[in-house]
C-alpha cells in the first residue's frame, strides 16, 4: 500500500497542476477570441487533465484513509495543504502569461520563476512524505 500510495500523491500533485494551468488556458483562448478549433482544444486538454486529477485524487483518498501511520497521514496533510496554498500562486502566474500584449522574454522568465517556486515547495513537503515511507517500508 505504501509504493501506490508515494506514487498517488506525487500524481495528485502534477495532475491538479497540470488541470489548474489548463483551465486557466481555456479561459485566455476565449478571451483571446481564439479559433473555435484551438479553443476546443484546449477544452479537450483541460477535460483529459481533469479526469485523471479526479482519478488520482480518488486513489490517493482511498489509499490515505488506510494509512496506518499517524505521521505519515499529517505529512500527507501537509503536502495537501501546501498545494492549496500555491494554487492561487500558479492561478496569478499562468493568467499573467495569457495577456501577450504585455509579454517579454524578462516577464516570461520571472513566471516560470515563480511558478518553479511554487513547486518546489509543494515538492519540499513531499521529500518528508517519501523518506517515511522509506522508513516504513525498511521497518523503521
């Protein structure tokens, strides 16, 4: 149960990224007054990134609820918490990148700062969660 339940919360963590930044897009495209096409595309990418968060998060409630281990579950916690924290962070960052009539190479490069940020320190909670389990799983 531990290995699904590592790989459960990393994919939580990618996959209602990637559904968020996608999301964010879709609005930009209509906003931009986009092709119908391109725009539906981007819905189709943004529907696809929604399921498989859904899904993930689905398997990482069920593996969670079975965690035996009191700090392991406050750590998950912690990793959710975290991320709820960094969405409007990452919301703000991608919506910037959508208005085009104000990008430069410096604006576009202090976003993708911002957004590796963020991550990093989604990531930074979820380093704790894997040594655990590494714990756990040693017999620790």
């Amino acid at each position: 149960m531990l290995l699904p339940l590592r790989e459960a919360i990393a994919q939580s963590v990618e996959f209602s990224n990637q559904a968020l930044i996608l999301m964010i897009r879709v609005k930009g495209a209509y906003k931009r007054q986009e092709e119908p096409k391109r725009i539906l595309d981007e819905i189709r990418r943004w529907d696809e990134a929604s399921e498989k968060s859904s899904e993930v998060l689905t398997k990482l409630e069920i593996l969670r609820i079975q965690v035996g281990d009191r700090r392991l579950y406050h750590m998950i916690e912690d990793v959710k918490k975290s991320a709820e924290e960094e969405n409007p962070k990452i919301i703000a960052a991608v919506l910037r990148v959508q208005d085009t009539e104000k990008m430069n190479l410096k604006i576009v490069l202090a976003i993708a700062e911002e957004l590796a940020e963020a991550r990093k320190r989604i990531f930074d909670k979820l380093l704790p969660v894997n040594e655990r389990i590494e714990e756990l799983l040693s017999g620790e």
